[in-house]
C-alpha cells in the first residue's frame, strides 16, 4: 500500500510541475507578443509622433508638391515684410513729391526767398533715398508685376538723364540714383523746377506709379496676412494631430505594460 501512495504522490508531483511549467510557458509567450506588437507599434509611428512637427507637414504635402504649412509661413513671413516695407516706401515718395507738385501756393518752388528755397529744395535728397529703397524692394519680390514697376521707374528716369545729371543725381546700374549734394546746390534753380513740377514732368509721373506700386503693395500684404491665417491653422491643426499620437502611444505602451504583468 505504502508503493501505492509513493507512486499516487509521484504522479501528482509531476502533474504539479507540469502546470507550473506550462503557465511559465504562457507568460514567456504573452512577454515576447507584447514586444513583438511594440515593435511593430513604434515602426508605424515613427513617421509622425517620432518626428517633428516640421517634418510630419512637409511628408503631408509631399504627394501635392506643395511646400507645408511651417514652410509656408516661414515664406509668407518674410514676403509680408519686404511688401509692408515697399508699400512704406512707395507712399514717402509719394509724400515727397507732393510737396514740390503742389499748385495751391504751398509748394517748396513757391517760396520767394532764393536762400530757403535752396533749403527746402534739400528734400529731393530725401526723395532719392526713399525712391532708392523702393527700387531694392522692387527688385527683391521676383514678382513679375513688381518686375514691371521697376522697368517703368528706370524708364521715366533714363528719359530725364540729362536734365537730372544737371542738377546733381545719376542713374546707377541698377535703377537707383546717386545724389551730389553739392552740385545740386549749385544747379540752377530753374532746372530743378522743371523736373519736379508740372503735369507731365518727372516727379509727377514718379508719384502716380508710386501710387499704383502702395496700391498694390497694400494688397499683397493682405493676401499674405490670409495666406498666413491657413497655414497657420493648418499647423496647429497637424501639431494637435502629433501630440495625441505621441499621447495615445505613451498610454498603448503603459497600459501594455501593465496588463502583460497582471
């Protein structure tokens, strides 16, 4: 009887260690699909959470060819700048020019004292540093209309290169002007009339394309400010998107965790 009891004990024995065994197995098995799915998770992830938001955007629009939305703004950023900056410019040269086409008496050319009229006719060099500034932005937007405008300025100036020699300010290469201050003190008060005033002169036809150039500069910058309002939406709409990834992976691998521990 006593072989019998030792032989049941046995058999219960290696029963007990076959359980024991098997439930081992199973953790093993449950660790290594835990892993196995953590991998595969991190892999299809890693192409948005695991990227900056940057990145996320620009593989967003690669499939259109259009350039992302942090790209774009950083563009429409700088763009809105140089046309902020040309619409300033536009309307002092227009500011300047005013003062000496003026034909209600308060014009620079009308005071009578030769001296003080020497003296006011010192805004020209003003005008030439505004008009300068102009010009840069002008040549800086590779806009085709901007292009234009610039062609247009070059163009009133080159037909007045004489008389404006004259008086002191020359056309440089690239459609700026250069002043001598001296020889336009000593030009001919005359001469200097002649060029800024009157319906058809060079400071009148200057001053209507500035006003156009303002106009349209004005307008650019309020389609930027748009474009900008989109794309800054469409950014932080995509940075919503990254960090609920990386928040949803965060709560995947924890609870994963803890659940192949329970």
């Amino acid at each position: 009887m006593s072989c019998e009891m030792g032989k049941m004990s046995m058999r219960v024995g290696n029963r007990l260690n076959s359980t024991i065994v098997r439930a081992r197995m199973k953790r093993i098995a449950k660790t290594k699909t835990f892993t196995t799915k953590q991998q595969r998770t991190q892999k299809s992830t890693s192409g948005s959470s695991g990227q900056s938001i940057s990145q996320l955007l620009s593989k967003l629009n690669a499939n259109s060819g259009k350039p992302s939305s942090a790209e774009q703004l950083l563009a429409n950023r700088t763009q809105t700048l140089l046309y902020s900056g040309m619409e300033t410019a536009a309307e002092r040269v227009e500011k300047r020019l005013g003062k000496f086409l003026k034909t209600d008496g308060t014009s620079v050319f009308d005071e009578e004292d030769e001296t003080k009229l020497k003296e006011n006719v010192a805004d020209i060099e003003s005008f030439v540093n505004d008009y300068n500034y102009l010009m840069k932005r002008l040549a800086q937007s590779g806009d085709i209309v901007d292009s234009n405008y610039a062609k247009k300025l070059k163009n009133y100036a080159n037909a007045e290169n004489k008389e404006l020699r004259e008086i002191g300010i020359k056309i440089k290469g690239d459609g700026t002007l250069e002043l001598d201050e001296n020889k336009l003190k000593a030009a001919d008060i005359s001469q200097v009339k002649k060029l800024f005033t009157g319906e058809d002169g060079f400071a009148k036809k200057v001053s209507n394309l500035s006003g156009q150039i303002g106009k349209y500069a004005k307008e650019k910058v309020t389609e930027l400010e748009k474009s900008s309002a989109q794309a800054s939406s469409n950014y932080n709409r995509y940075a919503r998107y990254a960090n609920n990834s990386q928040s949803y992976n965060s709560s995947y691998y924890n609870n994963s965790y803890y659940n192949s521990k329970a």
